[in-house]
C-alpha cells in the first residue's frame, strides 16, 4: 500500500504535531506491506528530498504562511502527478487540505484532526465552506481522544466517521543512559523541581502556573518560546520569582529536563490544546502529571489520582495546592510516576498509534480499488 502523509513541518521542527508524525512514520516504514512518503514544508524557500530515520520525506518551499500555515503551491502539482492509494493529513492545516480536494485525488483520505480552530474566529468562519467540504469528502476522521470528538463543534455532524486514535511516542532513552546530564540539571537548579513544557502562547496557561509558584516553595523550569516570553518575564519580575521561575527558551535535548524533575505540569487553560503529548513523556520517565480539566483528551491522558492530579483551568491557587501535594509526599510522587510509567508504555506508544492506524488503511483499501501506479509518479 502506497500512503502519502502531509503535514505542516517534521522534526527538528518541534512541537507536538511534528512529533506525533514523525513517530507515526517512523513505526509505518517498518510494515512491509507500506511504502510510505511524507510531504512537509520548508522552514524557507529551500526544497528537500531524502530520509530521515528510514522515512522518505520530501520538503516543499514555503512561499509565505497564513495564520500560521504554510503555503507551498509546488505541492499541488506534485500531487497531481502523483498516485497514491491513499492520503493521510493532518489538520490544522488547511493549505494541504485545500489542495487534495484541489488535486482531483479520488482515493481513500484519512484525517489526524489534532485540534479544532479555536481561537481565530475570523478563520474558522473563513475557512468554513473547506472544512466541510474537507470533513464531507473525508473517508475517515482520526480524533486523538473521543472525548475532543464528543466536545467539537466541527466535528459534531461527522462522528459517524470519526475513529480517535490516541497519540504516541517512540521508546526514548532510559533515564539511567542519561544520569550525566540529570546530574547537571539536578545540581544547576537544585530540588524540588518542577517543569513544564510549551510554547508561550495563550492556550499554555503558563500566568497561572507562574501566580501559583508565589505560593510554592520549588523552582520551575518553563521550556518553549513563544510571542508571550516578554509579557511571562515581566510577570515573573513583578512578582518577585526570577530566581525561582526560570524561562529556559528552546533546549536542545528535552529529555534528561523530563527524567530531573519533580513533577510535570500541563497548565493549559484553553481546548487548543487537544492531547499534550508532553504528559506522555513525562509519565514515560516517571514523573507524576497536574493537568487540567478541559473538555479534551488532556484528562484522559494522565488521570486523576491514578497517574497525576487534575485541577480546574485558570486556578492558581488550585495548581499551587496540587504542587504542594506532590512535593509534600515523596510516596504519593512515586506512586503516581510508576502508574504513569506504565500507562505510557501500554496505551500511548507510536507501536499502538501505528497498529491503530495500519488498521484502518488496510480497511481502506480493502473496499476502495488501488490506484495503478503506471497512472503517475509512484511514491
């Protein structure tokens, strides 16, 4: 079976998309039955084709972006020319989407929906005539959680065609491979630790879980950048934590920060944040998770009283006394990090995610004739 994925960007782009796709692709290439591509953009104008990680991946130039999407027009004809036996996007990403219903494709089209357009109203109402036509055209929609599939209004017609399959990770390194940098860390910042992860913008909630380190007696390491670094720094300034909050921007190699720290906090306040991959990684390295209750898959991902705490969104003071908890009883950490290390490893690995996914192409295709490959470019 021939698959052509696209996205926005893959690694070393970071963020919580690229990664999940990389690590789809990752675990498809090992299926023999599989050929598989994927197309992504260019940070630049730059183009690229090779492998990475076993993957054939072929980056597009980028002439401009809108609201945050690239635009690669030279995708389009190559889709044309192209014939595969079906087609996996991933949305938010309405330029990819526009140019399958653009490019006369007429094979199975699978859809990873990764989050609604939550707060651009303007392009969400924009964008309207394409995403039904996308969502109408779609052979089967991929929800990474049923609970953002029941809570979407975008989605609300189209749970007929909706099958979540939960997001994953690869196997990363243990933390006893990396005990010379949790060393480092742990003696840099010192203990207790706390961490969290994510790009600086408006959905993360990171001014509450910054009010509620007034009431907390830790350092925080924020990992990410973002437009609201500078109005975060000032907030730190003002409320007299600059040595206790520590904005660390981009890191080079995230993993030893998961493995040093105390506990992990996800305090996202808005639905764009649909899953949070990085709970998954915290709990891989067993750490316990204080997440949010959004009508998400947040929740879902790290439990409550199973794995982590949950507390309501936009509560500092609500996140300060789950902090508290956990630093206050080492037993209660260890106990939450160990459940959150195993429901990683059995509910939410890229193995899990392929095998989900590998089932419903073979599903696919088994009903839909495959495209001959004399018809075009083969992948």
């Amino acid at each position: 079976m021939r698959i052509l994925h696209i996205g926005k960007y893959y690694p070393p782009h970071h963020g919580g998309i690229e990664t999940a796709l990389a690590a789809l692709a990752t675990e498809l290439v090992r299926v023999p039955e599989v050929s598989l591509e994927v197309w992504v953009s260019s940070s630049d104008r730059s183009q690229w084709l090779g492998e990475i990680g076993g993957v054939r991946l072929r980056r597009f130039s980028t002439w401009a972006t809108f609201a945050g999407s690239p635009i690669s027009p030279d995708m389009l004809p190559a889709l044309r020319q192209t014939r595969p036996d079906l087609v996996h996007t991933h949305w938010p990403h309405p330029l990819a989407a526009a140019m399958v219903l653009a490019s006369g494709y007429k094979g199975p089209w699978v859809i990873s929906w990764h989050s609604d357009i939550v707060r651009q109203k303007w392009l969400s109402r924009l964008l309207s005539p394409w995403q039904t036509a996308m969502l109408r055209r779609a052979s089967v929609i991929c929800p990474t959680s049923a609970a953002y599939a029941r809570s979407s209004l975008a989605l609300a017609p189209w749970l007929g065609k909706c099958e979540p399959v939960p997001l994953g990770l690869l196997p990363g390194p243990s933390g006893s491979r990396m005990g010379a940098a949790v060393a480092a860390i742990r003696r840099q910042w010192g203990s207790p630790l706390l961490l969290s992860v994510g790009r600086l913008v408006y959905y993360k909630g990171f001014e509450y879980l910054i009010e509620a380190m007034r009431q907390t007696a830790a350092r925080l390491l924020l990992i990410g950048e973002g437009p609201l670094r500078e109005r975060l720094q000032a907030q730190i300034r003002a409320a007299g934590l600059r040595d206790r909050v520590i904005l660390l921007g981009e890191v080079e190699d995230i993993e030893p920060y998961f493995h040093a720290c105390d506990v992990f906090i996800l305090p996202s306040i808005e639905r764009s944040e649909a899953f949070g991959l990085v709970q998954v990684e915290a709990m891989s390295a067993g750490k316990p998770v204080i997440n949010t209750a959004l009508p998400t898959g947040v929740p879902e991902v790290s439990l409550h009283a199973v794995t982590g705490l949950t507390v309501p969104p936009r509560d500092a003071a609500a996140l300060a006394a789950a902090m508290n908890r956990l630093l206050g009883d080492p037993d209660l950490r260890q106990a939450l990090g160990q459940a959150g290390r195993q429901r990683a490893a059995s509910e939410f690995t890229a193995a899990r995610m392929a095998a989900r996914t590998l089932d419903i192409y073979r599903r696919l295709l088994a009903s839909a004739p495959l495209a001959q490959a004399s018809s075009g470019a083969s992948l």
